[in-house]
C-alpha cells in the first residue's frame, strides 16, 4: 500500500513541476515581449520584426490591438540594458527618450509616425504603440543591432528601388519643412535609426529625443538654441555623430539648416550600402578634421549619387548652413518629377480632390502600373486605393487596378496584401459595375483565393450574381461556375447553387443565358451526385419550356455526359422509363439540323443499346441462378420408393419448372380409359450445365443418403415363389395380377402355402352357416377387386375376420376381427385404419425385388374400380374373387383349435357387398425415416 503512495505522489510531483516549469517558460515568453508593461491590456505582441530609435534601443514588435484586431506595431525599450551606465547617464538617457515619444505622439503629418497609443512606462520598461512597421531604415542599410537573430525573413535580401529611395527622399523633405516651418521645431538627431518604413512603404520621421523648438517670440525670426557636443557621455545619449550638422564643430550655432545636412548623407548611405560620407567612429576630434573638408565640396568623391539630385546633394553638405537649400525648395528638385514619385504623390494627395478629378487619375493609372515595381504597387498603390473603397462611387474605377495589381502578385502577397481589401467590395452591388468586373477576373480571383475564401466570400458573390437582372453579368456568371465547383460542397450544391441555375434557366427570357444554364449544369454534373443528376437534373430538363435548337443540343449534351461519364451513367430503368420517351419527340423537331438530329438519334441508338445489353445480361443471370437452383435441387434426393432414392427425370435429363408444373398430376392416373398404368421411371444422374456450390453440411447429408441407399440395395429381394395353377380358380382376362395379404400368424401362412400344393375343389359348401367372402392370400398383381360388405362368418373356434381379398392390399384396410371360441356374423359397415404391413417383407422368399407391403398397400383403390369396369359381361361377384390366384379359406367342420391349421375350403360365394370407398394414408416423413431405420 505504501508504495502505492509513492508513486502517486512521484507522479503527482512530477506534474506539478511540468506544470510550474510550462508556466514559467510562457511567463519568461511574454516577459520577453512586454513585462508587466500596461501597454498589453490592449495590444498583443506576435513577432519582433525592426529596432529604432537611437542606437537602436528600441525593440519593435508586429501585433495587433485587441478590441478591433487592427493591426499596430509595439516600441519596447529594456531599461537593463542601461544598466552598465552610472545612474545619472541612465536617467538622462530614459527622460530624453520619454521626450522624444511625447514629442512624437504630439505632432500629427503624413510623413511623421503615427502613435495610436501613449507611452507606458513600468519597472523595467518602456513601451507605446504605433501604426504597422515594417522596419527602421537603418535596419534596411543593413544595420542589425537589437534585431532577433536570425533577423526576419522579410530583411533578408531586401533592396530599395530608386522610386521608393526617390519618393523616401521626398517624403523625408516633406516632413522636415513640416517640423521647421509649421512647427518651429529642429529635430537634431535625423539619421537612418530615426526613419522608419510603415507597412506600406512610406518613410516616416522618428527619434525627437535631441529635437529643439524655438525659443523666440511668435513676431521674431526663430531661435533654437545649441548645445555642445559632449564627447565622454555615451553614444545613445549624443546625436549620431556620423550625421550631425559641421556647425557642431565649426560655427556652435544652430538652425534648420542643421536638418538638411543628415540629409545629405542618408542621401549618400543610400546608394553606398549604408555607408556614410565620413565614419567617425564616435570620436568628435575626427569630425572636426572631416568637417574642414566640406568647406569644399567639390572635392568629395559623389559618383555614386545620381546626377539628378548630385548637386543638390553638394549644397546640402556644405560647411556654410545659408548655402543649403531648405526642405521645401529640396523637395521641388527636378530629380523628383519622376512618372513614379507623382503617382505616389497624387496617391497621398488624393483626398483633396473631388471624384472628377480623381476618376481621371484612376483611369490613367493601369497604364502607369507596369512601370512601377511591384512591391511598390503591392504596398503602396493598393493600400490607397483601398481608401477610396468607401466612396461606392468611385470603386468601379479602383477596381480595375486593384485587379491588375493582384494578376501580377503571387499567391502569398494576394492572401495578405489585396484580398483583405477585396472581401468588403465583394459584398458590394451596387454599382453593377463592381459585380461585372468581379465576373471579368472571377479565375484571376478563384485561382489566388484559398478554399475557404471561396466557399465564405466567392460563392456568395457568384450567388447574387446569379440573382442579378443584368444579363451580361449572369452570363459571365454561368460561364466561372464550373471552374470553382470542386470547391463548393456537397449540401451547398444541392441546396444554393443548383436551384438558383435552375432557377435562373426557367424564368429568363433571353435564350442565351438558358442555353448558357444548361451548359453551366452539363459542366458540373461530375461534381453531382449520380443520384442527385437522375432525381433532380433529369426532372428538371423535362419542365425546360423552349424547344429551341440550342437548347434541345445543350440537353442532349447533358444526357450524354451523365451517359458516358464514368463516375455517373445513367440505369437502363431511368432510360427505358424516362430518358428514352424524353428523347424521343426531341428528334422529331422542326428547328433541328441534319447534323443535330443525327446527333439525337445517336444518344437515342446508345441507350437503346446500353438498355438490351444490360437487360440481357441481367436475364442470362437469373437463367444461371435458376438452372444452379434446378441442379441443387436434382443432386439433393427428393423422392424415395422402396428404400431406395430416386429423381424424376423425363429421359433425357432435368424436369424443368414448367414440366414438373405439367406433370404435376401424372401420378393421379387421370388418363384415358380409367386403366391404371404402372410406370416406374427409373432413376437417371442429373448432369447440369454448370455443377452447384454445396455447403459441407449439405455433402455430409448427401453421403449419408448415398450410404443408406447402398445398404438398401445390398438387402436381398423378398418376394413368395409364385403358386402353382388351381383347376378350381380361373383368371379372368381383365383382371390384372396384384398382391394381397392378411393379418394373420405366421403359423396359418405356413399352413396355407403348404396346402395350395395340393388340388383345390372349385367351391365348397358350408352347412348351417352362412356364406363368407372368399378371404384370399395372394402375392400376384390384382387388377381387379371387388370389396363387399356381406356378412362373412368363420368357424375357427379362435377368431372370425371379414374382409374383402382385392381391397386389402389395394388400400390397406383389413376386416374387424372378434376374439373368441365360437363364430357369429359381424358386418362390415366402417372403415379401419391401415395397418403397417411392412413386418411380412421379411417372411417372403427371396426372388427378384416386387413392391413391398406397404407400396402395396398405397396402390390406389382407382385401380381396382378400373379394373371393375373392365370386367367381362355376365360375371359374377364369387367368380370375380374366385379367379384370383389366392388361396380361399372356408369354415371348417369342427371348432378346435388343432383344426385350425387344416386348409381352408372355399365356400360358396354370397352376393357381394358394394364397393366401400377406402381411406389411403400416404407415407409421411416420419414413415419414411422409420421404414430407412
């Protein structure tokens, strides 16, 4: 029992420390992202992707907010990472950066970043959400300090075109004269850690920890005032030296043209790899001696910079601040008048315009959009044109670039940069131009869209196109149906999609759109069901109500393909029934061809032969079913005579079904002339066409017959020596031999057959008694008996019996018979049960085979009446029992016991009763099972 504990109590230990150590790795996790910081209540961080800011201190996360799933990235700054500073410097350092974020969110421009929430601070960070980035421009120069290793996969091989460093450059100027003239405000410290790229593209100012506003009075030129460069504080504390004005050196004064210089050299970095026009390596001694050099400028080496915007660039690095031109004048440079940069610029523009304007511009655009590179139409075109979605007016001209743009991007950037947008104007209907459209590039849309985005967006669109009253739209509707239908499913094929095509095909008045209906059912049917195209599609075709040409040729289509379809066919019951008189009065139309009637009657020719061929077959197997049946049925014993087992046959080989039906009342002796005919078939092996399939319980069954019927066979044949002929007993010619016999002991058999031997006197009388029916034992045929139901008496002192010789072994049927010493009359007035007579084969001699007794005894009694009615003229009812070969049995003289193995004398017949009809029992099962016992 104790350890029974232990290892519940292991087991149980061990959970909880999985559990403790899965909890504080998610912990450690989310600690990574954003520690207790209370900018998580409403946003969640998914990926580092960027870092910003100066000397990149800044982590920046991709995530979303919470409430609305917009999308926002996440500005995290780690306080440890000032730990190896003193104090002072760390505080210094966390207030100029807590003033830059307060500077930031306050300012609202285009081209300065958008914060959607404040800073958060707790006590290990710092932390504010702004509008998606994609990453710093440092980070795209190259630079990877605080990124994630390996850095993101969208950095890695990533290069600027000239368009977008033209439009950056633009965008940078745009913002300065922002900052200078509208602002007052010097931002000091601009340099590629302080740009960063938005999701879409565009440069934003970033980084206004070193920013300075103006110090003069609102009627007075500005004033900004300097400060020094300090050389021992650290790096991130200082602006970057790299990028700071030559005045910091040379003059100690400050002003906007302060900004202008950094922006020359993001200039040249921009097309030197990332390289600056000195590296000072933080040393403010090496920057004196490079800021000496540019009160010269023609002598830097700017080959590398293009030669639009090389002299501009030279001013712009001038030592002398009044030589540089301002951001204003800078972003006015021819070098800007580029067919790109104004696009994008008239795209930043566009709410200004009203839609006459802006329609013009938006029918211009697809011939600008190939000369545009293509990142740039994925993240800068479309997002704009994204805007003007919610001017239902003005989509079905966005509309046409959207789609070109998404006809050159890869699946990937139609997932993630255009369908978002396409989803809402696809729920759109009005205009009906945004729908036709949509049905224009359906296979652009189906062949970029995943599977789950058609069954939830597509298809509904393509539903209420369907429902749509303009016909070039249900057209084009019916015309992409086919092209998406593996991906609709089942339930929706049945229930939406295809009553609406039906729908659509019975109520249109145009001839187009119904041929164009069926057409649209004929292309789908290997999507369908085959029970659902016979149910509900070839239904549907009967209630089609025009007879057009086209429409009788797009229905024959519709059958062929369900035809010869391998997935589908069509049962030879649906064609007999339904296709075939469907078809038929097609064929006879007047608006058909020669071409298109050949057509029909084709089909009709294959399905007639489809029906003869399937049905022939299906008959030749239940022919070979039946005939299987009838060669079990002939190889299993069904009759048994004389022990033995037997099959009907006709002579040359199986009774079939309809003869054994004809022949079903043969053993009734219904014949002509009421003579019996006793015809024994012998038995014939069954060979049938194809041998039957037996179960092993059915073989056993079989042997063991097999082996009594051998057995049977073995037994020898027990049949009496014939009599020899009595002078007294004449044989009438229509009486036919049979075989009688009587209940008697086997002493009185003996007794009898000893004393037929002798001579027989023809008749015998008996005084004082009254006549008896002669009692006769034969073992000949009996063709003729007449029983009688006379008196009959014997005097044998220990029984008398009446009977009737020919009856007894016709029916089976012996007289009643009285226990007693003395004789008396009894009549014969009802009829007995048959006795089993089969204990007296056993006593007959052996000679060839003869029926049995009880076979004997289920000799019909027709045979005797027959044989009465051929029974010569004048011939008596004793003469009749007298010409049998039986031996007749008289009352003898005296009443001992002793005598009663004497002969019996035949007696003078007395007139003969009337025929008594006779009860035949025939042999049951049971009889048979103890006959074989």
């Amino acid at each position: 029992m104790e350890s029974v504990f232990n290892k519940l109590r292991s087991s149980m230990t061990n959970a909880a420390t999985s559990a403790v150590s899965n909890a504080v790795q998610i912990a450690s996790q989310v600690s990574n992202y954003l520690p207790g910081n209370p900018v998580t209540r409403e946003f969640e961080a998914t990926q580092h992707i960027a870092s910003a800011g100066p000397g990149l201190v800044w982590k920046v996360y991709k995530g979303y907010k919470k409430s609305t799933k917009q999308d926002a990235a996440i500005f995290l700054l780690e306080k440890r990472q000032f730990d190896k500073w003193d104090k002072a410097e760390r505080e210094t350092m966390l207030e100029r950066l807590r003033k830059g974020v307060s500077q930031l969110t306050r300012l609202r421009h285009p081209q300065v970043l958008t914060v959607q929430h404040p800073l958060e601070e707790s006590r290990d960070t710092l932390a504010f959400a702004t509008e998606p980035v994609f990453a710093s421009l440092a980070n795209v120069l190259c630079q990877t300090n605080n990124l994630p290793s390996p850095p993101p996969p969208s950095l890695k091989d990533f290069k600027l075109y000239d368009v977008e460093i033209k439009y950056g450059l633009m965008q940078l100027s745009e913002g300065l004269a922002f900052l200078h003239n509208s602002v007052k405000v010097v931002h000091r410290n601009l340099c590629p850690e302080n740009v960063v790229l938005n999701s879409q593209g565009a440069w934003k100012l970033f980084g206004f920890d070193f920013c300075v506003q103006n110090q003069a009075p609102a009627d007075q030129p500005p004033y900004y005032p300097f400060e020094e460069y300090e050389q021992g504080r650290p790096p991130p504390c200082q602006p970057s030296l790299d990028y700071l004005a030559p005045e910091y050196a040379l003059t100690h004064t400050l002003d906007t043209a302060a900004d202008l210089y950094p922006l020359a050299v993001i200039t040249h970095a921009l097309f030197n790899d990332g390289r600056p026009l000195f590296t000072n390596h933080g040393s403010f001694d090496t920057f004196k001696r490079n800021c000496c050099e540019l009160k010269n400028t023609n002598k830097l080496h700017l080959a590398s910079i293009p030669d639009g915007v090389r002299s501009e660039v030279r001013l712009l690095l001038h030592a002398t601040p009044q030589l540089r031109p301002d951001a204003l004048q800078f972003s006015k440079i021819p070098y800007f008048e580029d067919v790109g940069v104004k696009t994008l610029s008239y795209l930043d523009q566009m709410f200004q315009w009203d839609n006459m304007q802006k329609s013009q511009f938006y029918k211009s655009l697809p011939t600008i959009i190939p000369q545009l590179p293509h990142r740039v139409c994925v993240l800068r075109i479309v997002p704009a044109l994204n805007k003007e979605c919610i001017n239902a007016t003005m989509v079905p001209f966005v509309l046409p670039v959207i789609l070109l743009v998404a006809e050159r991007a890869s699946k990937e950037e139609f997932v993630d940069h255009i369908l978002p947008h396409l989803i809402p104007i696809m729920k759109m209907t009005e205009p009906v131009q945004i729908m036709l459209q949509l049905m224009q590039k359906m296979e652009l849309l189906l062949s970029k869209t995943p599977a789950s985005a058609v069954r939830g967006d597509v298809l509904p669109l393509l539903y209420r196109a369907l429902e749509c009253d303009v016909q070039q739209i249900q057209e084009l509707c019916l015309s992409v149906i086919p092209s998406c239908a593996h991906l609709v499913e089942a339930h929706a094929m049945k229930n939406a999609l295809l009553p609406r095509v039906k729908k659509l095909c019975l109520a249109t008045g145009y001839l187009s759109v119904r041929v164009n209906c069926l057409v649209c059912v004929g292309k789908i049917l290997e999507h369908l069901d085959r029970w659902l195209v016979m149910d509900d599609v070839f239904p549907f075709l009967e209630t089609v109500p025009s007879r057009e040409a086209p429409v009788i040729m797009a229905i024959i289509g519709i059958f062929k393909v369900a035809l010869t379809h391998k997935k589908l066919g069509i049962s030879k019951e649906i064609l007999a029934t339904k296709v075939l008189p469907f078809l038929f009065p097609l064929s006879i139309e007047n608006s058909l061809s020669p071409t298109q009637h050949t057509a029909i009657m084709a089909l009709i020719k294959d399905m007639t032969e489809k029906v003869e061929m399937e049905h022939r077959t299906k008959l030749e197997q239940l022919s070979s079913i039946k005939d299987e049946q009838k060669a079990l049925t002939l190889a299993m014993p069904t009759n048994l005579n004389g022990g033995g087992v037997s099959t009907a046959t006709n002579g040359t080989g199986p009774v079939s079904a309809i003869d054994a039906t004809t022949d079903m009342f043969a053993g009734l002796e219904v014949g002509g002339g009421g003579t019996k005919t006793n015809t024994t078939k012998t038995p014939s092996p069954a060979t049938p066409q194809s041998p039957p399939t037996l179960s092993l319980q059915d073989k056993q069954r079989l042997m063991k017959e097999q082996g009594l019927q051998e057995n049977l066979r073995k037994q020898p044949p027990l049949l009496p020596s014939p009599p020899p002929p009595s002078g007294s007993i004449t044989k009438h010619p229509s009486v036919s031999q049979t075989s009688t016999s009587a209940s008697l002991s086997s002493s009185m058999i003996t007794s009898n057959l000893s004393m037929m031997s002798s001579p027989q006197p023809a008749q015998v009388q008996g005084g004082g008694f009254g006549t008896m029916n002669n009692i006769g034992m034969g073992y000949g045929p009996i063709t003729s008996a007449v029983p009688s139901t006379a008196p009959t008496t014997l005097s044998m002192g220990y029984s008398a019996m009446t009977s009737a010789p020919s009856s007894l072994p016709m029916n089976g049927t012996v007289g009643t018979s009285s226990p007693g010493y003395n004789s008396w009359t009894q009549p014969q007035q009802q009829q007995q049960r048959p006795p089993n007579m089969s204990a007296f084969d056993n006593l007959l001699p052996a000679q060839n085979r003869a029926p049995t007794m009880n076979q004997m005894a289920h000799i019909s009694s027709t045979a005797s009446l027959g044989s009465m009615n051929t029974m010569p003229p004048g011939a008596s009812l004793g003469t009749m029992n007298s010409v049998s070969s039986c031996n007749m049995m008289s009352p003898m003289s005296s009443a001992t016991f002793g005598n009663m193995m004497t002969p019996l004398r035949p007696t003078s017949l007395s007139p003969a009763m009337p025929p008594q009809a006779s009860s035949v029992k025939p042999l049951t099962s049971s009889d048979i099972n103890d006959f074989l016992s």
